[in-house]
C-alpha cells in the first residue's frame, strides 16, 4: 500500500493475497474503524472493540485518510475489509 492506493485497489489486492477472486471485489468494501483496547466490556477484556465504523469510499486513499486525522488518545483506528451485504443489513 503507497499514499497513492486507493481504497479499491487495496480491497482487489487483499482478496488475491488471500485466494479469493479479486474480481469479486465490488461485494467487499475496505471499512475505517476507530474502537478501544477492551471496548470497555467485561466479555472483551484485553481484545480490541470497534465502536465507530464508516465505509470508505472506493476512490478514497485510505493511508492519506490515516495520516489526515489521528483518533483521540485512549482509542485507536484500523482498517477492515467488510462484505458490503454486511454493511447494508446494519444500516437498516
């Protein structure tokens, strides 16, 4: 991944490393998550949390995004690959 990747490239070039068809990547979506050490649960003690997902857009450059906006301290941000079936049954 460079400055210059952009979100769908990423998605294509994760479904082939991993031997999925990366034609396929119109049904996966690269997702920016911010969440917790813990997720200040019990039942998630000492596992990371997302608590705040946003879909990234397909044109989207996903490592200037990391480096435009850093979370608060206390909290943390990955980047996960989503079915976007997934992401449409959430969001009813």
């Amino acid at each position: 991944a460079t400055p210059r990747s952009s979100a769908r490239q990423l998605v294509r070039e994760a479904l082939e490393r991993y031997g999925l068809n990366p034609d396929d990547f119109g049904q996966f979506a690269l997702c920016d998550v911010v969440g917790r050490p813990g997720g200040g649960t019990a039942s998630s003690a000492g596992g990371w949390q997302g608590e705040h997902l946003r879909e990234v857009g397909d044109w989207e450059r996903p490592l200037v995004l990391q480096e435009l906006w850093k979370p608060k301290a206390g909290w943390s941000r990955r980047f996960e690959i989503r079915r976007r079936q997934e992401l449409d049954r959430a969001g009813d």
